[in-house]
C-alpha cells in the first residue's frame, strides 16, 4: 500500500526538520539553512505542535456536531441500518480527508488526525455493530484491519500503536479461546511472536523505500521489546494466571515456571541493556531503562512489603549517584557514548561541537565558528507545488 | 529517512565537507548522547528521593528515629544548597548556564527537601500554628530568590505554586478532581485577582529585560488559574454570568496578544477552551433554551468556523 501522501514533499520535511536543528546547533550556518529550505520545498500545511491539537480539539467539536446530526437522520433505521450507515459514515470519512484534506495539502495538520480517528471509531462500531457487540473475534480483526489500514495509509502513529494493540489482543483472544496447553503457553506466544516482529521491523528500516514509514517502524520496534519483556515479567504472568485463567494459588504456592518467570524479569531488562550498550543502540537503551524500573517494581512488590518510602529514597538516591557518576563519566567520549547534547538545545553546543571536532578530525581543522548573521527570515510554507512535480 | 540526508546535502554542496564529517558523525550514531537519558534518570532520582523522604517523615513521627532522619535531610539540604553557593555564577537578568551538568538537580533536590523538612516542623512541633499563612509566604520569597539568583525554572514553579497556596489556591489537579480547588465561599474572585497581578508583575519584569525566559511561566501559571476561575465562576455565581463571560473574553484577547507578540500559541489553546465554555454557556441561557436541535449547527459552524480561521491565516500561526 501507498502513502496517502506526496512521498517527495515527506521526504522535503523531513530534511528541512533535520536541517534545523543543525541549524539550532551552529553545525551549519543560518545561510545555509535557508538555501536548503529553497532546495526542499514543503507545500504541506503542517502547523507545529500547539496549533495542531488546538485544531484537532476544534475539529473534534465540530464533527461531534455532525454526528448528532447523522445520528438524528439515521434514528428510525433499525440496528442494522444504523451500524450499517456508520460503516459508510466512517468510509466516507476516509474519503472527505483524502480528497478535501490531503488533496489540500494537511500533512498531520490536527484535522486529519480529528477525521481520521473519527473516521476509524464509525467504521469499526459499524462492523462491531453489525455483529451486535459480542463477536470479539470480528471485533479485533476489524480493529487491526482499519487501524493497520490508518496507520500505512496516513503514516499515523497513534493508530499504529492502536494497530499494534489489537495484534496483541488478537493473539492473546485466540491462545485463550483455544485453551488448554495454548493457554499455559501464551507468554512464550508472546515472546516469539515479538520478536519476530522486533526483528522483521529491524530489516524493514534498512529498506530505503519504506523510508516514509520510518517513525511507524520505530514505534513498532519499542513496542515489540516492551511487549517481549511484559510477557515474561513475573509480576505480569501472575496476575494475568490468577485474574483471567482461574488460577488457584494456595498459601506458599507459586505458578508454573515461576523460576523461569524470576529469571526472565531479571534477564531481559539486563540483554537488554547490554546489547543497547554494544550496539549503541538507542531504542533498545531507552527501553530497557524502563524495564529495569518495571523489574524493580516487580521484586519489591512480592519480596519486600511495606517500606516503600525507604525504597523510594534508596532507589532515588541510586539513580542520582548512577546519573551522576555517568556524567563524570562520560565527561569525555567513552564507547561512543557522550554526555554532551548533541543534537537539540542551543546552550550546550559551543562544548559539544568543540568535543565533535576534536573526536572526529584529530583536531586539524579551525574552528570556524561564523555565529552567522541571520539571513531574511526563510518562509518554508508557501504555495505553490514544487517544480519537482 | 533521515539517514542518508547529510550526504545528500554534501553532494548538492549545501553543505561543507567539514560540516558533513561533523553531523555524519551524529547521525551515523558513530557518537551517541545520553543527554536526556542521564537528566531524566536524575530527575527521577530527585523526585522519588523526596518524595520518599516526605512520607518517611510523617510516618515516623513521634518515634526515635525522627530526629536522626529529620538531621540526616536538614544536613543533606544544607549540602544542596552548600553545592550551588559553592558552584554559583554570578547573577544576570538573562538566561545563566549551569556551571555543572547536574547543578540545577542539585538546587531542586535542595528546594525539595526543603519543603518536606518545613511541612515535617510544621506538623510535629505546630511550630507555625499561628502563622501558617505566613510561614508559606516566607517560602514562597525564599524560592523566588533561588529562582532568580540560581535561574532555575523549576524552583520558580514551586515559588508560584506556594505563592498561590498563601492565598488558598491550590495548583494541583487532584484537588480539582475532587472538587476542593474552589470549594471555599469566593476563591474563584481570589483567584482571578490573584492571576491578573502576579500578570502584571509578569509583564513588568517582562520590560525591564528581567529574566525574560521566565515570563512564560508565569503567564503560564496565570492564564490557567485566571480561566480555571473565570470558568469556575460561570457556574458558581451563576446570577453574574455575563460578567464571567466578559471576564473570560477579555482573557482571551489577552491571550491573543501574547501569542501575537510572543509566538506561543499554548495560551490560545486554553483561552479556545475556556472561550469556548463561555460562548456555549452564554447561548445556553439565551438562544437553546427555544431551539435544541441548534446545538449541533452551532458546533459545526463555531469550531468549524475556528478551524476555517487558524487555516486561512496560518501564516500568522507560524512559530518564529
């Protein structure tokens, strides 16, 4: 499937988002920035970040509105006719933010996300409502249809993230539905089937021409290694074991392969952070911070009661001597790995590009820092399609 | 997508080959950084150490082991604040870089603590009793100064939050969920009051280039509380609406302004918001008490008609 957007003017974007912060960072001149904002015309309507949920907010009112309308329209037409007319309000939804939306340039404008999950939400009741509400199987193959469908089509991370979750549940549904010795087995399910994913999305990102969906993959990638270490999380399984599966635990009695179960708390948080570390990969770092956190809370909660105040202030005071220590650490450049800010805020940047210049060129090179004088403030929204095209 | 962007560009020539090897270095993830790794590890750290530090003290209190704890975090304070007096930069009316990496965690972990050991006092010896309200006002000015002296936006937060609370405001969401923020007689006119002062002090510390970066903040604060109120009141005093929706409108041309002036636009999205309620509100008691069924033309026209508006005049919604 294609994006539903100008793969060119994604790709413009993207260089002129990167470009600026170079910029921010003096690693090139203002001058420059702006002959390569000339160079890579964006015709989206892209607004930043406040304007976009003021307007997703606004939309969302609105559409709100025109559901009360098609609600009172559609009243009299029996059960099967409203979810009927929902799957084609929603399908229609689809249409109007293809062709009246993007056809006008919204890039991610907040409007398409309103229309969008607006749009998903009438489909997929529609389906649900067809089946009257109690067929979970259709459900969530519906919810991984549409949401997948979004999430290609319009390169929306949230629907991504939606998709994702109704691939989990789907798996989960069927292992359970199935019973017996698929339902003792659904963590390892879960693992394998993650980390098939984890490694499948890790060759789709070298792939150039899937480049548009960069941001999808790495959402796809993080969510995989969280859901790969929650399926073996002791704290997880368990409570999962008594509160959906019936699980009897008497005084004193553990569940099935709790061993494995401890083990795979404390393991995978740790490979994790070791093969972030070798790799220098930040995604798989990111992560397994948060399940060394997610680990800690496991152990307390089962082997030390109460105290959670002095836990709290152990753990805090660690975490400041381990940030600490790191950051004398890595005062100079260590495995690749640096304090330093590389690449956001202006302040630090004076330090960091010294430090860059003295790690990467064996300092021959001068250190020319213009400050650049700043060059008529270049205006990358503008009309009119690029001659690209 | 981004990968191959710096060769691209060094191809073009938009780039130097100098400044190609720099970023190729970055974005080759040859060098990585764990800035915001190692600053949000800290600030964790800080926030679960004083929080935990907090509770351990009203659970211990009355036994042995409360002054030894309340010693050990006095001292440790002290060491805090030991550290940034130690380690100061001489004070300016612009923005100050940390002389450490770690120095602003240091100050908060100070600022922290100090509010745990004073509510500790407070609560196990009465010892301001008389003068509760007082005794929030000294810490309110004694983390302005900290603020200003150190240039640390957090503190200057905690200065506003305990600022407010001396006048019965509380800035916290879950007083609100559970209904205490205005559950006082007239907190709503307080806190309207309040917002359009401590915006004027804004404003004016704003033209004397004092601490310029900290005007958002404090506008920041101020706007909330001020709709939070105005809002609030809508419903209370529900006699005197029309001026709470004069109240609510004339902050949103204020809100205006800023976002015209400064190019932030958060303030816009509370100002739609809470602009918004009182349109509705004010319909509500006139026009739809005879005609239902406009409720929904009314949503579509009015945020449809808003949507039409940022689009059409986007230009003007750009961030500097």
């Amino acid at each position: 499937m294609k994006s539903a957007y100008n793969y060119q003017w994604v790709y413009n974007l993207a260089v002129v988002k990167e470009t600026k912060r170079w910029a921010k960072h003096n690693y090139i001149t203002d001058e420059q920035f702006v002959k390569i904002n000339e160079g890579y015309k964006v015709p989206f309507y892209h607004p930043n970040l406040i304007i976009r949920i003021l307007l997703f907010v606004a939309t969302l009112l609105a559409l709100s509105g025109v559901t009360g309308l098609f609600f009172l329209f559609v009243a009299d037409a029996g059960s099967v006719g409203i979810s009927t007319m929902c799957i084609g309000y929603g399908i229609g939804s689809f249409i109007i933010l293809e062709k009246i939306f993007i056809g006008k340039n919204h890039y991610k404008s907040g409007v398409t996300e309103a229309i969008l999950y607006h749009a998903c939400g009438f489909t997929i009741g529609g389906i649900a409502g067809l089946s009257d509400f109690d067929n979970t199987q259709l459900l969530l193959i519906a919810c991984l249809v549409v949401f997948s469908f979004s999430a290609i089509r319009y390169l929306d991370l949230i629907t991504s993230l939606a998709a994702i979750a109704s691939f989990a549940a789907l798996l989960f549904y069927n292992c359970f539905e199935a019973g017996g010795v698929f339902k003792q087995i659904i963590p390892f399910v879960f693992m394998l089937s993650f980390s098939a994913t984890y490694f499948i999305t890790k060759k789709l990102q070298r792939k150039d021409d899937l480049n548009v969906w960069s941001n999808n993959l790495l959402l796809v990638e993080a969510i995989s290694l969280v859901l790969i270490y929650v399926s073996g999380n002791y704290l997880v399984v368990r409570e999962l074991s008594v509160n959906l599966m019936d699980l009897e635990l008497i005084e004193g009695a553990d569940i099935p392969f709790a061993f494995l179960f401890y083990f795979l708390t404390v393991f995978i948080p740790l490979l994790f952070l070791y093969v972030g570390i070798k790799n220098k990969d930040m995604v798989l770092l990111r992560v397994s911070l948060l399940v060394v956190a997610l680990s800690v809370f496991t152990f307390k909660y089962y082997f030390i009661p109460g105290n959670t105040e002095l836990i709290m202030i152990a753990a805090g005071a660690i975490l400041i001597g381990i940030a600490i220590a790191l950051m004398h650490y890595l005062k100079s450049i260590r495995n690749g790995f640096t304090r330093e800010n590389l690449l956001s805020e202006k302040w630090q940047n004076l330090n960091a590009e010294a430090f860059i210049i003295s790690q990467t060129m064996g300092g021959n090179q001068s250190v020319n820092q213009s400050g650049g004088e700043i060059g008529g403030g270049g205006d990358s929204g503008g009309g009119g399609a690029s001659t690209r095209f | 997508m981004t990968r191959k962007i710096p060769h691209e560009l060094f191809e073009k020539g938009l780039i130097t080959e100098a400044q190609f090897q720099k970023i190729e270095t970055i974005t080759s993830g040859r060098v990585v950084s764990v800035f915001y790794e190692l600053r949000t590890m800290l600030y964790l750290g800080v926030m679960l150490f004083t929080t935990g530090a907090g509770i351990l003290i009203y659970q211990n209190i009355g036994d042995i082991g409360h002054i030894v704890s309340l010693g050990l975090l006095t001292a440790l304070m002290i060491l805090c604040f030991g550290f940034a007096i130690k380690h100061e930069v001489k004070y300016s009316n612009d923005r100050v870089q940390s002389p450490i990496p770690y120095y602003d965690y240091v100050l908060l972990l100070g600022s922290l603590l100090f509010i745990s050991i004073q509510g500790y006092i407070q609560f196990q010896y009465g010892a301001f009793d008389d003068h509760l309200g007082l005794n929030t006002l000294v810490t309110a000015f004694f983390f302005f100064y900290l603020a200003y002296r150190f240039d640390h936006l957090g503190v200057l937060s905690l200065a506003i939050t305990a600022f407010a609370s001396f006048w019965s405001l509380t800035i916290s969401p879950q007083k609100w969920y559970s209904g205490e923020f205005f559950s006082g007689s007239h907190l709503h006119v307080t806190a309207i009051i309040f917002s359009v002062l401590l915006s004027g002090v804004a404003v004016v510390l704003n033209r004397r280039q004092i601490k310029k970066h900290f005007t958002f903040t404090y506008l920041n604060f101020c706007m909330f509380i001020f709709f939070a109120g105005s809002v609030a009141g809508l419903f209370v005093d529900e006699h005197l609406y029309l001026v709470y929706v004069l109240l609510i409108y004339a902050g949103c041309y204020f809100a205006w302004v800023v976002a015209k002036q400064r190019k932030s636009f958060l303030f816009l999205l509370y100002a739609f918001l809470a602009g918004y309620i009182a349109t509705t509100y004010l319909l509500a008691q006139t026009v739809f008490e005879a005609a239902p069924t406009l409720w929904f033309y009314y949503s579509i026209l009015s945020c449809g008609g808003f949507v039409y508006f940022i689009i059409r005049y986007k230009n003007f919604f750009k961030q500097a």
